[in-house]
C-alpha cells in the first residue's frame, strides 16, 4: 500500500471512528471495572461478529449487553433462555389462518439487529443449533419461505460456566460462530468499590440515550474491510493457527499430545476481522502484530480443543495461549 492510499484510509477512519470513545465513556459510567471488555465488545461488534460472555452469575454480563444495545439507535430483543424453550420460540413458526385458510408466518424474536441470547447454556442443543443458520448465513428458514436478517445483526450470548447446575454445553459447531468468547471475572476490590457507589450516585442504564445509527455501524465496517494487512503480519497470523495444528514442527514440543483440534481456518480469518477492528478504534489504517496480541486470546480460546491429556495435567486454553504467544515469532 503506498502512503496517499495509507493516508486515505486514515483519514476515513479519524472521520468515521468518532462514536469510539463516545461508546467508551458512556458504558463505563453504567460498568465498572470492566474496561477491557467494553472494548473487546465494540471491536466485535465493528468486526461485524457475535460475542460469547461466560462467567459466574451477578458479574454484570447482561448489564453490559443492554447497555451497548442502549447507545444505539437500532432494535434490540432480549431472549432468556430456558430448560422447556422450544425453536420456534427464537425463530418464528406457521400458523394456520382460519379466514384464508392458509398458514401466516409468525416471525420470532432473533429478527432484530442486537439479540441478548441470556443464559444461552440453560437451553437443550436442538435450541441453540436453531441460532446456527442466524448467526452464520444471517437469514432464517421458516416452513419453506427465507427471510434475511437486517444489519446489523450481532448476537451477544451469556453463558454461566458449564460447572453450574442446570447448564447443557454449546456444541462445537456452534461455539466456532462466534468471533469472540470472553471471560468476565470478578472485579477487583477498587472496582467494586465504584459498583457499590454507583448504586446511589451513578448513571444508570435508563438514562442512556443512543449515539449512533445502524447506518453508522454499517459505514464503519465497510472502512474497516479496507484497513491494510502487511505481509509479514499474515504470516505471523498463519504461523500462530499452524502452530495449534502441528505443535511439534513450529517449535512447541511441549503440546505435543495436549491439543486434540488445532484452530480452523475460521479462526484464521476472525484474527484478521477482529484486529482490523481494533486498529479502527485506534485510529489507524493497518494492524499491527500487537491488534493480533490484544485479541488473541478471544478468538482462539473456544477453537482450541484440548486432549485428556491436557486435563489429566490441569491445563487450560489459555495455557496453550500463551505458549503460543511466547514462540511464535513476532515480526
């Protein structure tokens, strides 16, 4: 890429990147203490992908969903998932018309552009596989008839750990649809000091108006999709998902034996959607390996499977994350 286009591309993100901070500053006066989530939320939602938020109940997860739903002038359903949810009750179904003897289409909650998928986990897999056609090919079959969905469309999932009673996990082919899957952990004691304060004194979710369109969003990913990847940045991108898949010829004898499933090429191309996003909200034109560093570990903890091997020795993803992080070369 030469520099006038460089130039050109930054000058388009200065422009169309203002609403960042905005969306920032607004979310962390409703949540404390979760600053690195709020913009892991803002770069999925720019990298035009779903967000998967697991952790313990009370960590403010939906709280966090329905206050970026708030800041923008768009539709919004909250669907809380149940143990007796059926299909048809996420995506719509016929019903028979007595008067025209004809079935009408009933549409379901999931048409809207932001969907809070609440405690997605508490629903049987043949209910969670009915959002795989959504979230992958954004449309929805209903008896014979296709409907696609508007954009945006974001789905944003809680989940509790799959420890807790009453939990189903997500299948495999449902968790690799979405882009990011993060952990929210207890605040630290400063943070909650501030949630307790806000009870009282702070910003509350009612008193949030939006700031930004649809149009704007979508505006926003089409100046993302022209961001400059370099070269060197790819191959430091295929080095990292070539090193899950054959650890023992990229330097990681350690894992040999620990990773069942390396990461797919879906996840190759969700590092590169995700730092173009990242790079948006920092006001640059091209990602650099550091975008790459940053979400890393989002895009990769739920599509690295792990061996027996790699329970028998209490290692986590985020284990094998980090050696990654530390051989891989970075450019």
């Amino acid at each position: 890429m030469n520099n006038f286009s460089l130039t050109e591309i930054n000058e388009k993100i200065s422009e169309r990147s203002k609403f960042v901070a905005g969306l920032k500053k607004n979310m962390s006066n409703v949540v404390s203490g979760q600053s690195e989530l709020i913009d892991k939320l803002i770069i999925a939602m720019l990298a035009d992908g779903h967000i998967l938020l697991e952790g313990l109940p009370g960590l403010a997860k939906t709280l966090m969903v329905k206050t970026l739903s708030n800041l923008i002038k768009t539709d919004f359903q909250r669907i809380q998932f149940t143990p007796d949810m059926l299909p048809a009750d996420l995506l719509g179904t016929l019903v028979y018309n007595q008067k025209t003897g004809e079935f009408d289409i009933r549409k379901g909650p999931v048409f809207s552009n932001i969907i809070l998928a609440d405690e997605i986990n508490r629903s049987p897999a043949k209910v969670q596989s009915a959002l795989l056609e959504a979230m992958q090919e954004r449309q929805i079959t209903i008896g014979e008839e296709t409907f696609l969905l508007d954009k945006p469309f974001l789905v944003m999932a809680t989940q509790n750990p799959i420890e807790q009673e009453g939990t189903y996990p997500l299948p495999e082919a449902q968790v690799d649809r979405f882009l990011f899957k993060l952990i929210v952990n207890y605040p630290s004691l400063d943070s909650e000091r501030i949630i307790l304060r806000q009870n009282t004194r702070s910003k509350k979710i009612e008193d949030i108006e939006a700031i930004i369109s649809k149009s704007e969003i979508i505006d926003a990913q089409k100046v993302i999709e022209e961001i400059y990847v370099d070269e060197k940045v790819e191959d430091y991108i295929l080095n990292l998902i070539f090193a899950t898949r054959d650890p023992l010829n990229n330097g990681l004898e350690d894992l040999v034996g620990i990773i069942d499933y390396g990461a797919s090429p879906r996840a190759t191309i969700n590092l590169v959607r995700a730092a173009k996003a990242r790079a948006f909200t920092e006001n640059r034109g091209y990602i650099t390996p550091e975008d790459i560093r940053n979400i890393g570990a989002d895009v990769l903890r739920h599509r690295i499977i792990l061996s027996y091997e790699a329970e028998a020795e209490e290692l986590t993803s985020e284990d094998v994350i980090q050696r990654l992080f530390e051989v891989v070369e970075v450019p």
